[in-house]
C-alpha cells in the first residue's frame, strides 16, 4: 500500500488495516514454516505496509502530520542543443621513479634505526 493511500485512512480503517497486514504475515510465516514457498516476495511487502501503517499513527498521535504532496507532472521543454565545448588535452605524465626496497624488519632495531656492522 502506498503512504498516500495510508494517510488517507482514519484511525479506525489504519488500525484494522494493520490487523489484516499482521495477520496475513503470520499466516504467510506460518505456510513459510510448513515449506510452502508461494508468496514469500510478499512477506517484505506486509512488514513494509505494517511499519508505514505505525508510522503514521505515530505521526498522528505526535500532531507530526505531514500533508500529501499532489503530483505534478511538468511536460518536457524543448531543449536548445547544448554548447560542446573540447576537453582539454590530457596532460604528458612524467614517468614514476621505482620505490626504494623497504628494509628487512632484522636490519632495524625498536627505535627503527639501522643496527651498524661490527665487521
């Protein structure tokens, strides 16, 4: 059901709205149990309902109540055809120098100075 149509209902058709939602989720989950796999799309599409249900009874019983936007459709203006404009030229890279090897973990010590040769 569509929030449109869910702030359109009173309170009275929002809470047995609710009621028949609740009631055929559980009778989904319930054939779900017993293996039947048929309507299993459906179970998100009444959890969905459901929570959009208390949504706005909640919105309503906090005097949150937000008005339905009407639906304008706006008819498509002829465009102009756009300006091209060239991109610039990629610029030349210069070629990376090769990474210096990384020490091994022996020829350092904690404070991460190099340990001198004794030889």
């Amino acid at each position: 059901m569509e929030l449109d149509k869910i702030r359109n209902l009173t309170d009275e058709e929002l809470t047995s709205q609710q009621g028949k939602s609740a009631e055929q989720l559980f009778r989904l989950r319930f054939q779900k149990s017993l293996g039947n796999n048929e309507g299993i799309k459906k179970l998100r599409v009444l959890k969905l309902d459901i929570a959009r249900i208390q949504t706005v009874a909640r919105e309503r019983a906090l005097g949150i109540e937000k008005p339905v936007a009407p639906v304008v459709v706006a008819k498509p203006a002829a465009k102009a055809p756009a300006a091209v404009t060239p991109k610039p030229a990629a610029k030349a890279r210069a070629p990376k120098a090769p990474a210096a090897k990384a020490e091994t973990p022996a020829a350092t010590s904690a404070s991460g100075r190099k340990k001198a040769k004794k030889d």
